[in-house]
C-alpha cells in the first residue's frame, strides 16, 4: 500500500521524502480543500525528487462544476505541471447535478497524459449523485485512480462504500482513501485493501488572526511516523 501526504509547502514534500513516502499532492488553499498551486512551488518540489509530486488543478473553491473559461485556466494549469515535471495531476469536474461530467474530464485526461502526467480523480467522487455508473466512466476515461472518502465527510465512516468502490473497481484503477485518516484509523482502512492512504500531517505554530493573514504550520512528524508504524 502506498502513502500520499497532502501539503502546501516546499518543507512539507522534504518531510515526505526523508519519511519515504510515495506521492504528495500539492495544493494551495487547503482551508477550502485545496486549490492549484504556483508554478514556483511545483517546480521547487519537483526538484526535491524521490517522492512523486502530483498537482491539485483547479481554479476555484466551491462547487466542481466548471465554466468553459475555468477548463482552460485548467487546461493552461495541467501544462504547467508537465512543464516543471511533475509526476501527475489532480482534478475532478462534476454536472449540475452532481454526475461525471464525462467529456471535460476525458478531455482534461487526455492532454494530461500528453504531458506524460498520471491522472488522479479527487473527492468530488463523494458528491456524485452515482458513484456506481460514475466510477466507471472513470476508468473508462483513463483515470489512475480516484481519491475517496467513501461519500462521508471522514473515509472511516465511509469505510463500507470504499470497501464496495475498492471491490467494483477489481485492480482497473487504485482506490485511494482519504479525509480525516490518522495513527488510530489508518490500519483499519487499509483491511479494505485500498490501493493507498491519503492524509495531512500539519500543527498549528501560530494563528494571525487579527489580520486575517491565515496560520503558521509545521509539519507533524510524528503523525506520519504514528501512522506508518503499522505498517
């Protein structure tokens, strides 16, 4: 099973590779569930190396329904992550009525890997009215995997669906949980056998909150180390 940790900061992804994690996906603005990043940070992780670098693409916090314009910020975003090497991408479009929108993500999918970058479809799987026909069309599309929480705001009150999205998907794409997963959840999620485990390791070091000018974090080693010691 693999590890993927959730960051926004250069320290972070050198966290993630001294601890011999496999995948970081790189995002700003994590207080909305994470946005698309700078081409600066991208690089700069990317050039840390030994740990895959894969970039949240999208535009907006909100829904995961797209204007026409917001697919090609997200479009210009995905050919920035393959210009500065990274290892894949993250996004997920949803209609109006919280289904596949099939023909933005096949299209996004598409250019994606003539960027030579894997595909990951983010939890915007946990509001799609139809996760059944939906995962489907995902591994029809050509996705690598999907990141769920099982359609619950924590994978581990999910963890029934995942266990029959991870039996549908039979080894055609990786199921991979995420939301809330910590040191005392973990092992019981991967008895799922989800393909790998999704998480944030960050501590609060300061709070600018007279300004609004957001938090200072550092990275929570030992919740990383708590976690990978079950396994």
């Amino acid at each position: 099973m693999d590890f993927e940790l959730c960051i926004d900061s250069l320290k972070e992804a050198l966290v993630a590779k001294q601890m011999g994690l496999k995948r970081v996906e790189l995002c700003s603005g994590l207080e909305v569930g994470g946005l698309t990043p700078s081409y600066g940070l991208i690089s700069s992780c990317v050039e840390v190396g030994g740990v895959e670098v894969h970039v949240m693409i999208r535009p907006n916090g909100g829904s995961f329904v797209y204007s026409d314009e917001d697919f090609q910020i997200m479009q210009k975003d995905i050919l920035g992550a393959g210009t500065a090497k990274a290892a894949g991408v993250v996004f997920g479009v949803l209609t109006k009525d919280n289904r596949l929108d099939y023909q933005k993500n096949a299209g996004m999918v598409h250019f994606a890997k003539t960027q030579n970058l894997e595909c990951t479809f983010h939890r915007a799987i946990d509001l799609s009215s139809n996760w059944e026909l939906d995962l489907e069309d995902l591994i029809e599309i050509g996705f690598d995997r999907v990141l769920t929480s099982g359609g619950a705001s924590k994978a581990i009150d999910g963890i029934d669906q995942i266990a029959k999205m991870k039996k549908k998907a039979a080894g055609r794409i990786e199921i991979m949980a995420g939301s809330g997963v910590n040191p005392n959840n973990a092992l019981m999620l991967s008895k799922v056998k989800v393909d790998a485990l999704h998480f944030t390791a960050r501590k609060t070091i300061d709070k600018n909150d007279d300004f609004c000018f957001g938090t200072d974090i550092e990275v929570d080693q030992t919740k990383i180390e708590e976690i990978l010691k079950h396994f």
